[in-house]
C-alpha cells in the first residue's frame, strides 16, 4: 500500500476512534464493541487507539478479498456442476422463499454452508502461511529451534489424498456430518490454532448468506468458448479472468 494511501487510512481509524469514544453510545457494530472491549484477566483493561486501528484495518483487508475470492470460485465450481446447482436452487427457493438471506435462515442452508466449505478446501485464499516456532521442539523428527520460521500450505494439505478422498473432486456432500469426516487439522482455510483467523465464523456467515442472496436471484454460466478458469497467486489464491453471464431465475426476488 502506497505511504500516502497508509497514512490517510490510519488517519481516518483515527477520527472514527475519537468520535466514537466521545459519543459514548454503542452503535451495535464492531468499532462500539473494540472500544467497548475489556480484559478481565489484565484488571479491565480496554484496547489503545492503536490496537483498535490494527483490529479495524485487519478486518478491512483480509475479509473483502478473500471472500470475493471465495464466491468468484464457488459460482465457478457450481457452473462446473449443474446437478449441484440445481440442488442449491432447491435449497435457497424452500428456505428463502423470494426474501434476502439473513442470520435466521443459517441453520436451514444446508448445503450451501457446504458449497462455501469444499469451496475453501479446493480453492483456500490463505495458500501459504508462516508461524514462528516460540519454543525449541521437534516436527517430523526435525529439530526446530525457537525462533525459525515455519512455511506450510493449507492448499496443499487440502489436496493430500491421505487425508481427503477424491482430493481433486468438488463434493460438498463430504461435508455431511452424517458421513466420516477428514482428521482434525486437516482443513485449515483459517489456519489454526492460537493464531488461527479470528474472523472465521464472520466470514463463512457473510460467505454462505451471500452465495444464498447471489443464486436466489441469478444462474451464472460461464462465457462460451471461455478457457478453464487458473488460479492466479497473490495475497489471496483468486481465480484469473472468471468471465460468466447472470441470468436472472424465474422465482425472482422480493423485499421483506
């Protein structure tokens, strides 16, 4: 990011920060609850204007490009699979119903919770990572002294066949509870543990309710004569030139 483009950012966390500590009232969002925040283990302590900046700017950068990210790939994978398709469309018109997705139709969507988690497992925006190992230990009999520096893909871990069946198969039913699950760890989009993304439960909200709202209203296929989608490595694992055509669905779609 450009210093200038930086500076004026933190500049602007910096005036909502004091507007909202001089107002004092909570607005039901997520600055009202940082400024709002206290640990009970550090005497009451609240955050500093600082870590409420690095909180809203986190938030800002990782949750918009890894979730387009996502729904660009999952629109992708559901119009290689028509069948799959077609059973979300079920899904959405049953639970939906012409109305927007909201928090309440969560437990009923199913199968589109499941499109969005096989989605990041085939396609996980965070591809590569790195921890910093805290203590000296040992990992595969390989001694790691604290302080090296730790690489590993959860891209990669996705696709081991010693860990998922048919790895390079889109089945989002591999997801049904009712069917035997992959070992612990070995689905990790959000990384995990203590540094595991703190945002993981906001963004499979946003992503399920949004690919929900999306093919309630829209078919999407690709372009005629369009080349097999490549992923294109960056901060997030996006898809290159996804060209597809919105066709609007006979049920349409109606304000509540």
């Amino acid at each position: 990011m450009p210093i200038c483009a930086h500076t004026r950012l933190r500049h602007t966390c910096d005036l909502l920060i004091a507007e909202r500590r001089a107002d004092g009232t909570d607005h039901g969002d997520l600055l009202s609850a940082l400024v709002a925040a206290r640990d009970l283990e550090d005497g009451g302590r609240g955050m500093t204007d600082a870590e409420i900046s690095d909180t809203i700017l986190t938030v800002f950068l990782a949750g918009t490009e890894t979730t387009a990210s996502t729904l660009a790939w999952a629109l992708d994978l559901l119009a290689r699979h028509p069948e799959i398709e077609q059973r979300l469309h079920t899904e959405v018109d049953t639970v939906l119903r012409g109305n927007p997705a909201s928090h309440a139709d969560l437990p009923r969507l199913e199968l589109t919770e499941r499109i969005i988690t096989e989605t990041l497992r085939l396609y996980p925006s965070a591809w590569f990572l790195t921890r910093t190992v805290t203590h000296d230990t040992h990992l595969g009999g390989h001694p790691l002294p604290a302080g090296t520096s730790v690489a590993y893909s959860p891209y990669l871990i996705h696709h081991r066949p010693d860990l998922h069946t048919d790895p390079e198969t889109f089945d989002p039913d591999r997801w049904d509870p009712q069917r035997p699950q992959a070992p612990r760890n070995a689905f990790i989009p959000f990384a995990t543990g203590a540094r595991k993304c703190i945002g993981n439960t906001f963004a499979m909200t946003e992503a399920t309710l949004a690919l929900a709202t999306i093919t309630a209203r829209w078919s999407l296929k690709h372009l005629p004569g369009q080349p097999p989608v490549r992923p294109v490595l960056g901060a997030s694992f996006g898809p290159g030139r996804l060209r597809m055509h919105a066709t609007p669905r006979p049920r349409g779609f109606r304000s509540k």
